[in-house]
C-alpha cells in the first residue's frame, strides 16, 4: 500500500465528513450489459462466473479510487487486490473463497477452481477465513444467480471500516442480456461519479474479455 498525501488530497474534506458516520457506504445498482461476456464463455466453454469475477478484478486494477482503503483513519492506496468471494457447498451452506488476480484468465481460473476446492471441503471459519477475511486488500463479491435484483443492502456491524468496496451480481438475463450489480463504497473515498466511471471501466473489460 501507499499512503495517500492527505493535506493535500482532494477529498480531504469529504473523508472526514464520512469516516465516523455509522453506516458510511452507499449503494448504487445497475444492470450490467453481459450478454457479449455471456456468450463469449459459452463458446469457449468456459466459466461465465470465473470471467465476471476476474473482469471486476482488472477493473479494481485499472480505477485507482476503488483501490483506496482507510487504515488507522488515513487513506492509502493498494497496488494489490484479492477477491474474497461467497459460495456455496454441497449443504448450501456459504463459504469464503480468496481468489488472487492473476496476469491471464487461464492462470487464474486454474488457480480459482483449486481455490473453490478446498473451501467447500472446509468450515466457514476455515484456516484461509482466519488468517484472510478482514485484510485491507480484499474485494468482496457476492452473487445471488436465482435472483434480478433491482435493490439490494447489506448486513453491517458498527464501528471503523476499511472501506472495502462489495460487490453482488444477480441473476442473468438471457432475453435482455442484462446482468444486475450492485455496488456498495465507502463515502469517504468515492461518490456517486466515482461508482460511475468504475462501472464503465467494468462494462468495458467485460466487452472486450478473451481468454488468455
């Protein structure tokens, strides 16, 4: 991580504004175009869900305010990001899986299905949720594939945040070609313009996503 120059940064009025507030992300839901992703993956036979993950992976990457995080009540900036994402084992019971972002789709997909592996062959409160869950460097995804959302919130528990950003994807439409997200931020480090561009760059790499 690097830290932010806070005197000088832009927001710094904004991130004080926010920081204490006792639920300080807000929410933002819209419909992502997936049907070129969608049918691309079919294609290649590969895994539609893998691809969408590692898509918002690369656009973390790219969009340097989402890669911002609030450690000892100052902003810093992350030049690495994991995914911890939820899944569901053979109880339908959820579980964490960490997955690392990886210079090509080939390697992190080999890499996410040894991952997805061996979290649903463990607890919740696995060895990986102990010493990964709760670290600055971490993407939160969720997927809800039974559900086109339009809305949607998030259970909280009060006190300081690191202001990682949480993902949802529902559903895919295959008629409209449509895929809901939802976004949730920290208000201390992006605003609704922010969630804007972040989504654009994300429509963007899942466009233009090949297998590699």
């Amino acid at each position: 991580m690097q830290p932010i120059d806070f005197d000088s940064w832009p927001r710094k009025q904004h991130f004080e504004l926010f920081k204490n507030f006792t639920q300080p992300y807000f929410n933002v839901c819209v419909q992502l175009n997936a049907q070129t992703l969608f049918d691309y993956c079919k294609d290649q036979n590969i895994s539609f869900f893998q691809a969408y993950v590692y898509c918002t992976l690369k656009a973390c990457f790219a969009y340097e305010p989402i890669m911002l995080r609030i450690i000892e009540s100052k902003p810093w900036l992350l030049t690495s990001i994991r995914a911890s994402v939820v899944e569901l084992d053979e109880d339908e019971c959820f579980v964490f899986s960490y997955f690392d972002y990886l210079g090509s789709f080939k390697e992190f997909s080999a890499n996410s299905d040894k991952v997805s592996k061996q979290s649903k062959s463990n607890s919740l409160f696995s060895d990986a949720f102990a010493n990964t869950e709760g670290q600055a460097d971490l993407i939160h995804i969720s997927v809800l594939p039974w559900l086109n959302f339009s809305a949607f919130s998030h259970a909280f528990s009060e006190g300081q945040s690191l202001g990682i950003p949480k993902f949802v994807f529902g559903q895919y439409d295959k008629q409209a070609g449509t895929m809901p997200l939802s976004v949730d931020v920290h208000h201390s480090l992006m605003d609704g313009l922010h969630v804007a561009r972040f989504v654009k760059v994300l429509q963007a790499e899942c466009d233009h996503f090949k297998c590699k």
